[in-house]
C-alpha cells in the first residue's frame, strides 16, 4: 500500500509525464498495451493495468523478466466496464466469417494482482480481468479458462449479464482441478461478460482462454 501512496503524492503535485491521463481519477492507476490506454508517471510501470513501481512478485514467478506478455495488450480491463472485446465479439460486425463454428483463443494471460480492496473503485482484492461478447439471443457460447491448477493458484470463471441487468451472474464455473467451463444459450441480445478471477484475492495464476460460439437454432 505504500507505493498507492506515494503515487498519490505525485499525482497531487502533477509531477507526470508521458500519456498519463490524471482525468482517470486518483484510484485505480489504470494504465494499458495495445489498444491505446494511458502510459504510467515516470518511475512506475503498467503490471495487470495498473502502475507499480515493481512488478507483482507473480510477473518474475510466471514470466521472469518478460512483461510483454499478451495480457498486456488486454489492460486495463479490471472491472466490466473495461472489458475487452472478444475477436468476432462487436456487435458492429455480428456477422464475422469466424464467429460461428471456431475455437478462438488467447494465449499468455495473467491473474497477478495485490490483495488491495477499493471498493468506491469497483475493486474487491486481487486482479480480475473481464472480456465481453455481444450475443444475439439463441446464440450459445462455450468458454474454456485453460490452466494449471495448484494450492494458492486457483483460478475461477463468472459469465455476466450487461449493465443493464446490474452484472447478474449467469453461470459460474469454481473447481479444484485444471480448467474451468462454461457453456450458455443467451436469454437476451446484449452484452455478455466473462469474468476470470482468483480463488482468493492472492491466488495468482497464468491462463489461456478459449471460446466457441454457435448460431441460434
């Protein structure tokens, strides 16, 4: 908790620099890869959309000095309203070539978070990582969270229901043994969100995540 803190003092004192966007507010430091989120101030790094000023002890355990892992090309996507997008996942483009039918996939994705709770910030410990897909209803999707299960890396899967219906939990997968399924037909058009999370909030793990969808029958 210390460096939050001091993270906040340079915040306070506008000592930033890069593309940092003081506009995120003061907590979460949100920061992100590929898909044009904000860089950190100057002496802190983006771990799990995040900025520390060292990486989670779990990046060195899981990745050792590499952090241009793929979950980074992901974050900040720590609560829904951050999800990111699934390939042949938009709504704008329902009719993707490969949205029926085939086993997508994302390889080298990461639950390596503190066991920190803001709960003003929608944060309840740990990293949570969240995707969403538009599904028309009738479709039906099967998700697959791929890891490798020990003591104190136990991971756990959630499918969600939109904003609109308050992120009800539609389906939950919690087991302990390797991987996690999901498989459900939508009740409605909307936005669906997969929600993968440790068992507890210091239960890290490295995963792949793997769905298939179907037509509506």
């Amino acid at each position: 908790m210390k460096r939050i803190f001091i993270l906040l003092t340079i915040v306070s004192m506008g000592a930033l620099t890069g593309c940092y966007d003081p506009s995120l507010g003061e907590f979460p430091f949100v920061c992100g890869g590929a898909h044009g989120n904000p860089e950190c101030p100057e002496g802190y790094n983006c771990y799990g959309g995040q900025c520390l000023s060292k990486a989670p002890a779990c990046y060195s355990e899981m990745f050792g000095l590499i952090r241009g892992d793929e979950d980074k090309d992901f974050e900040p996507n720590n609560v829904p309203d951050l999800a990111y997008t699934l390939v042949c996942g938009d709504e704008i483009n329902p009719n993707c070539p490969l949205r029926y039918g085939v086993q997508q996939q994302y390889v080298r994705l990461v639950i390596c978070g503190e066991a920190f709770t803001d709960p003003a910030a929608g944060i309840y410990g740990g990293d949570r990582d969240y995707y969403r897909i538009y599904l028309n209803n009738g479709e039906s999707i099967a998700i697959t969270l791929v890891y490798n299960y020990q003591m104190g890396r136990d991971l756990d899967m959630r499918l969600l229901a939109d904003r609109e219906l308050n992120w009800a939990q539609l389906k939950m997968s919690q087991s302990t043994n390797d991987n996690e399924e999901i498989t459900h037909t939508a009740e409605y058009t909307g936005w669906h969100f997969i929600e993968i999370k440790g068992k507890t909030p210091s239960d890290n793990n490295g995963y792949a995540l793997q769905w298939t969808l179907t037509a509506a029958q």
